[in-house]
C-alpha cells in the first residue's frame, strides 16, 4: 500500500473516530430537571453526558457546555429519570381470551409479541421495566438481545415461569409446579443458571408451606428476590410468614378492606425495616381496575396505535377483534365491584410503611404497554391524593433500590446510566403528561425526540405499520 494511500485512510479513520466520539456527547440543557432523589428541581438543568453516562449535572448558570458535545434542548420541558414499570408481562398485549393467546401466541412470543412489547415500553418512558411470568426460553433470549443491542427495549428484570402449587392447564410453558421442598429448590435454581432476576410465586398458600418456604429461602440463598402475589388473604399472611420481599396487586376481591391481623403482621413487618432484609415492598397495580368502567364506556383510547407497533396486521385485528365489546369480557365483570374499595386498600398499604411501587400488569386485558405506566401514575396522583414527588420515585428510585441497582439507574446523578425522559410542560402540576413523552433516552443513545421514535436507533428488523 502507497504512503499516500495510508495518509488518507488514516485521517479517514480519523474523521469516523472524530463523529463517533461526538455523538458519545451530549448536552440536555434548560429543563425543569426532577432528579428522583426527591429533593428541590432544578430549573434551568444542564445533564451532560459521555457514552452511557451521566458525568455532570447543573445548571446554564453553573455548568458550561463544552464545544464538542451535542446540544439538545429540552427547555420548557419536565427532565426525569426513565420511568419503571415493576410489573409487566410482554407476554401478553391486551387479547381478552387468554385461552386462545396461549394457544395461538406460544410460538411467535420470541419473536413478535414480547420484542413488540418492549419496544412500546421503551417508547412510553419507561427504560427499565420488570417482566413476572414467561416461558424461561423466551425470557431468557428477550433480555440478552435487548442487553447486546439486538433488540430495543427497556433494561429488563425477569422472573421467567411463575412457581406455584400445581399450573393451571394449557400454562404448563410458563407456570412451574413444585411436587416437594427439593424440587422447588431446583426450580428456582434453573432459574437463576438462566440468568433469571427474581422469583415468582403464586397460590403460596395452597402449597404445602414447607414447599414455598423452600422457594423463599433458596432464592434467597442465591441472592434473588421473592414476588408473591396477594390476591387471596392467606397468601399474604403466609407470605409475611415465609419471607416473601415484594407483594403484588391490591387483592382481597370485593371485601372492603385488609384484615386487621393481616394489617398488624404488615405493620410489625416493616418496623423491623433493615433487620428484616430491607423495607416490605408492594406493587398495588390498581390503574386497570379504576379506569375500566371510564373505558368501557368511553373505548377511544383502546384505538391508540402506540400497541400496534411491532405487531403483524393479522395479530392486531386478533386483539382488537376481542376487545371490541369491553363490557362483555369476563374477566372484567366484577371490577366495578372492587373499585369502590381500590383507595382504601392502597391507603392501608401506603400507612403500613410498606414501600409502593408503580407496577401496572401491562398486558391484561386492554391494557397495552404504551399506556398503563401513566395511567397507574396518574390514579396515584390525580385520584388516590399522593405527593407527586412520592409517586415519581415510586416509578424511579424505588424500583431500582429494590432491584439492588441503584448504583446504575433510577435517579438523574453523575455515574449512572444516562436513562432520561422529557416532557413538554409541567409534570408536577399535570402527571398525566406523561401519556406523551417527548424525549426517551436509554444508555445515553437517543430513542425517541420531538414525539418522534428515532427509527435509525431502534433495532428490530421488523416492518413498520
């Protein structure tokens, strides 16, 4: 090779190394910055970031931009950390029958329904979201194409196959019966050798106890956390028994209220706070029940075409073929009825001291992804009289103390994970603008700006509607 051609292949490089150095840049500059740690905003922020990270915040005033880096405004805009949703099910995009979507669904869940899933979480806001109950297989794969790149979505903590007493049939592929104390140990080890993140346990309470104590405390031997679910009285009261870190829903059906024993085992559990392991969360999950009456008679929103990306044409007209009659589903039939007790429920649970976290079961029933986030933090706030600033680090601060990557994630700090979201206007005055974030960062690479998805970062190879 000549000496000239090495001079300009060399300053060619150059320029490439140059622009990719550049793009690893960026300034986010003038938002109202609300940093999930819970203290004051900031106005006037300035995030700077280098490749993933964030390595300085301030203000216009305070910090400079220096030359090389990327401007991106977000004046008048609401700076947060990228939200969390502690319970999602990819599996799943809003089908009514679940009988037939199990049936239909279990071969293309790899490679259209959960990829589709994540990618309308990502775009929604929410950059980390945890997934309770999939097949292993599938789980498994989703998470280490999202973590290679191959697929976008958000940083995603899977549980992989419920645990239970026995599956319910036709859900053998993602729920696992325990026969016995050993086999419920080696269950939960397959999880964790798959690179799962937590456990999920279900109908606790008519499982032999000996059995789901095995569960608890082999997760907890490997240094995994247990997600119980508390739709039933005894599965609370045995979880608190065995151990269990995370309950999930508001449950009890249509009784008015929590018991009184069951609020004084709660009440003694989370005095003991740090000796206990750390404080008892609980993920309430309520914004389905609440709004579906307002849907059911004002279905416009179940139009949105925010949960058909990613989807073929024929899996679309499937979902909207079998919600078109919301007040037909049966599934639905007695959540009027268990409306009226949802705030007394949620306010039992917030003044035992348990810590909530915003979680929405995305994927039930009308229930699509690009949605339930905002609309769970939107009852906390707007109906159930929580403190903004108490709901938003539900959904940022909370999660990934829980999850034990705070370090990482979770609040707007230097040496975390640049994982940002903006919004046009004021959120803590209006929570519900979060049905349309503006700005989604994940890593520091850019995945949606002005309302738009940033196609040329978005990395499914499939077509777009």
């Amino acid at each position: 090779m000549s000496r000239y051609l090495v001079v300009v292949l060399a300053a060619l490089l150059s320029l490439v190394s140059f622009k990719s150095s550049a793009n690893e840049l960026k300034a986010f500059v003038g938002g109202m910055l609300v940093d999930g740690t819970g203290g004051k905003v900031i106005h006037d922020s300035v995030i700077l970031v280098k490749g993933e990270r964030i390595v300085a915040v301030g203000t216009e005033s305070s910090l400079d931009v220096p030359n090389e880096y990327q401007m991106v405004s977000t004046e008048g805009m609401t700076v947060m950390p990228g939200l969390w949703d502690m319970h999602v099910h990819l599996m799943i995009n809003g089908h009514s029958d679940y009988k037939h979507w199990d049936k239909a669904y279990i071969d293309k869940l790899g490679t259209e329904i959960m990829p589709a899933s994540a990618e309308q979480l990502l775009l929604a806001g929410v950059t980390s979201a945890r997934d309770l109950g999939a097949p292993l297989e599938e789980s498994q794969t989703i998470k280490a194409k999202i973590q290679s790149g191959e697929l976008s979505g958000p940083r995603m903590f899977m549980s992989g196959p419920f645990i239970q007493h026995k599956p319910y049939p036709g859900t053998e592929a993602f729920r696992w019966g325990v026969d016995n104390e050993r086999d419920a140990r080696r269950k939960v080890r397959k999880l964790k050798d798959a690179g799962m993140d937590v456990v999920k346990l279900i109908d606790h309470d008519v499982m032999p106890i000996e059995h789901a104590k095995a569960v608890v405390d082999e997760a907890h031997k490997l240094d995994m956390k247990v997600v119980g679910h508390s739709h039933k009285p005894d599965e609370i009261r045995v979880g608190l028994k065995i151990g269990i870190d995370n309950f999930e829903h508001t449950g009890l059906t249509t009784a008015p209220e929590y018991p009184e024993d069951i609020m004084e085992q709660l009440k003694e559990r989370t005095a003991k706070g740090r000796i206990s392991g750390g404080p008892l969360y609980w993920t309430p999950t309520v914004e389905g029940l609440w709004n579906y009456e307002y849907i059911r008679e004002n279905s416009e929103a179940l139009d949105n075409a925010c949960w058909k990306r990613g989807l073929s044409k024929e899996t679309i007209l499937d979902i909207k073929q079998s919600i078109q009659h919301p007040e037909r589903l049966g599934y639905m039939q007695l959540t009027p009825k268990r409306k009226p007790t949802l705030k007394t429920k949620f306010n039992q649970l917030r003044e035992s001291g348990a810590i909530l976290l915003v979680g929405t079961d995305s994927g039930i029933p009308m229930k699509f992804h690009c949605q339930s986030t905002w609309n769970e933090l939107d009852v906390w706030v707007r109906e159930f009289d929580v403190p903004v600033m108490e709901a938003i680090q539900a959904a940022t601060y909370w999660p990934a103390k829980f999850m034990g990557v705070d370090k990482d994630v979770g609040t707007i700090v230097p040496g975390k994970y640049a994982d940002i979201i903006a919004v046009k206007g004021d959120v803590l005055k209006y929570i519900n603008l979060l049905q349309r974030v503006d700005l989604v960062v994940k890593g520091g690479v850019i995945y949606k700006q002005d309302g738009k998805p940033q196609e040329q970062n978005l990395t499914r190879k499939f077509p777009r509607l």
